[in-house]
C-alpha cells in the first residue's frame, strides 16, 4: 500500500514540475517567459581577418495548452530555426528541441533539453545541455547571455 501511494505521489510531483503552460491555475506562472529573448555572442576574428558573430534569439509564445518557442541561431555559416517544448515552472525553464523548421539541426533529436533559463532575483542564467555558444571552443555551462528584449502577456494570445 505505501508502495502505491509513492508511486501515486512521484506521478503528481513530476506532473507538477513538467506540466508546462497548460490551461489551468498555474498558467499564470509562465507569463513571465513569453516574450522575446536575445543572445549575441561576443566577435571572434577569423583567420581572413574579419569579425565573426552568432545571434541568438528566441520568442516564447503560449499555443493552446502548452509554451512553445522559436529558437534561431544566425552568423558565420550557421542557420538554424527550430520548434521548441517549453517546460518547467516560475523560476527555472527548459528549452526543448520539437523539430526543424528551417537550416540544419545538427542530428538534434526530438526531446533533448538544448539548454535551460532561471531566474534568480531578477538575473537571467543560461545552462547550456545539448547547445552551447558556438564561437568560443571552451564556453562556461553557465552564462548570463539571455536577456528578454520584448514580454508579452500571454492572456492576450
């Protein structure tokens, strides 16, 4: 019996952590993350002497019962726009790959965690998981290189 009521309450917690922005009254809760996001990283130079850069950028939405998010990276020979899942709760997300949209998704898989977003008394900390900056060989796991540019009130979507 206690067997099953630990099961039962493993199942409410995970639910709880990983349920996104469904329609319920914890969809307030995500208000916060709709917005516009950017990313820049700094200049490196290129061995034919010019500047190369990388933007980032990311636009959260609310989409019928859950978050979703655009994810494109731009710069030297790189393109990519993806679909994102975005999970989690008031202080820390996770962006997760959907699919392709347009460019190359680097053999991501459906599912991986590509990085995450908290906030902790109003900074904004990047971890990196499955991407990282591109430019810089030996980039920090952690970062505070997203800033949002642009919030939205989700109630109005």
């Amino acid at each position: 019996m206690q067997k099953i009521v630990f099961i039962l309450l493993a199942i409410i917690i995970i639910n709880f952590l990983f349920c996104g922005c469904g329609i319920n009254n914890n969809s307030k809760k995500f208000e916060k993350w709709t917005g516009d996001y950017h990313y820049e990283e700094s200049p490196v130079q290129a061995n034919a002497g010019y500047a190369m850069v990388m933007n980032w950028t990311l636009s959260i939405s609310k989409q019928n019962d859950s978050c979703t998010g655009i994810l494109e990276v731009n710069g030297q020979q790189t393109f990519m726009k993806l679909k994102t899942f975005i999970r989690g709760n008031t202080s820390k997300i996770a962006v997760i790959y959907n699919s392709l949209l347009d460019g190359n998704d680097e053999q991501l898989k459906s599912g991986d965690t590509l990085f995450t977003l908290s906030t902790v008394s109003g900074i904004l900390t990047t971890n990196w998981v499955t991407m990282k900056p591109r430019l810089i060989d030996n980039s920090s796991k952690e970062c505070n290189c997203f800033s949002q540019i642009n919030a939205r009130n989700s109630s109005r979507q």
